[in-house]
C-alpha cells in the first residue's frame, strides 16, 4: 500500500496576502474594459450625427404609359443644413437603366447618368448655382421609365420604390399613381386628385414600396425581381457604429 505524501501548506501572512491581492495586469486589463464599455455606452446616448441636408418636401407623380412605361415626376423641396461646405448636386435614384429624361427645372445645368454592373442607378444632379446652409430650394425632374409592368401568376402589377435617401430625413412625402378603372389592387393609403396616395414623413434610411395591380393592361412585361433593400437604411446609424469599431481597435491593439 503507497503512502501518503506529505502535502506542506504555507499559511505564513505573504502567502496569504499574495492569494487575496487581486493581479495587477488583470485589474488594469478590467479598468480598460470598463472604460471602453463606458465609453461605447455614452456613444450610442449621446453621439448623433446630424444629417447634412433635410427634404421639406417630396413629391412623385406616376402616370402609366400606353407601352407599359412609366412617366415619372419627382418635385422636391431641399435645404441644405451643412455649414461648411454649399450644395452643389444631389443624386436621384431609378429603378434600372432602361429610362430617358423628359425635362427638368432651370435651376439644374446638367444632369449625368450612373449605371453600374450591379444594377445600381441614379442621376446624378448638378445645380447652377451654390445652395448654402438653411437655403432651401425647389427643382424637379421628369422621366419616363421603363422595364416596370411585371406579370406573375397571370397577374399585371408594378412595383414602384421611389428614391430614397440614406443620409437625409423627409419632413413630408406625397407619392401619387394615376388613377383608373382597370386598376385592381393598390397599398395606397388613400386618394387625392384623381390619384392614388402615399404620404407621411420618413427617417433617414427609409423607404416607401408602391404597389399597383391591373386587371388588364395589354403591354409588355418584364421579369419580376423583389425588391432588395439591403442597401437601404441610415449613413447616420452606421456612422456610430463605425465610431465603436474604431473605439474597440484602440483596445485590442
């Protein structure tokens, strides 16, 4: 039978000061923790970006084509909110490239094209003049735009995302679709002018899906493709987080 070892304890005062003292590295290890946790904390309170312009008004008119295209007017009220820099241009978004450009107000000098090879579309909006903080101004585009009509399921609808905007904040949007008979369904929150309509107010990063229905409308169709809005929300939250990340870095190296 093996014998017992004798097990020798030492309960002098340093060695049990030296199991109760707390080690230094890990207590500055937790003080930083703390710090940065504190510090995201009164980012996320506090820290609020503010948007660098804001739409007093936003206006769409959408009046179905014969051919199955869309005219499409947008009339938009802007003001400008950053100090340090005029506005020059702004950026319109479209649902895809197949359109063309009717007319458009005097306060605007050109207007460039922006297609991508990942669908993304917008024009690109240059103004005659330098628009300074807290001038605001009006102007509007018109454009007839196409490969919109879809059919799914034997039914013949559109869907319409007007622009949207993921750094500037709409105090009020009024969206309106062309009325008629032959239109079946609509998610229209009521009806103005003869006019089907859509309005409120939005956030940075938000966005309004017009849908219409036809009980028939003898045009061509194109391939339905759901909206995706995975590159819809606001520039403004996302700086904040990037804030963070940045705080988070400054920790690990």
């Amino acid at each position: 039978m093996a014998r017992k070892t004798a097990v020798d304890y030492d309960f002098s005062k340093e060695a049990i000061k030296r199991r109760r003292t707390f080690p230094k590295k890990s207590m500055w290890l937790i003080i930083i923790l703390s710090i940065v946790i504190a510090a995201c904390i009164l980012v996320m309170i506090f820290y609020n970006p503010s948007p660098r312009d804001r739409i007093d008004n936003y206006e769409v008119y959408v009046e179905p084509q014969s051919d199955g295209t869309l005219n499409i007017e947008y009339k938009i009220k802007w003001t400008p909110l950053d100090t340090r820099e005029p506005l020059s241009w702004i950026y319109i978004g479209v649902p895809n490239p197949n359109y063309s450009i009717i007319e458009y107000s005097d306060n605007i000098d050109n207007i460039e094209r922006y297609d991508d090879a990942n669908g993304q579309c917008h024009m690109d909006v240059e103004f005659k003049k330098h628009y300074y903080a807290f001038e605001d101004f009006e102007f509007s585009i018109k454009i007839n735009q196409g490969s919109m009509l879809c059919e799914q399921d034997g039914q013949k609808f559109y869907e319409l995302v007007p622009c949207w905007f993921n750094l500037v904040s709409v105090k009020s949007y009024s969206f309106n679709w062309k009325n008629s008979d032959s239109i079946s369904y609509s998610n229209a929150t009521g009806e103005k002018d003869g006019y089907l309509n859509w309005s409120g107010s939005m956030e940075e990063g938000e966005y309004r899906l017009l849908r219409v229905n036809y009980k028939e409308f003898n045009a061509p169709t194109t391939f339905y493709k759901e909206f995706d809005d995975s590159e819809v929300g606001s520039a403004l939250d996302a700086d904040r987080l990037t804030l963070i990340f940045v705080l988070l870095l400054v920790v690990c190296f």
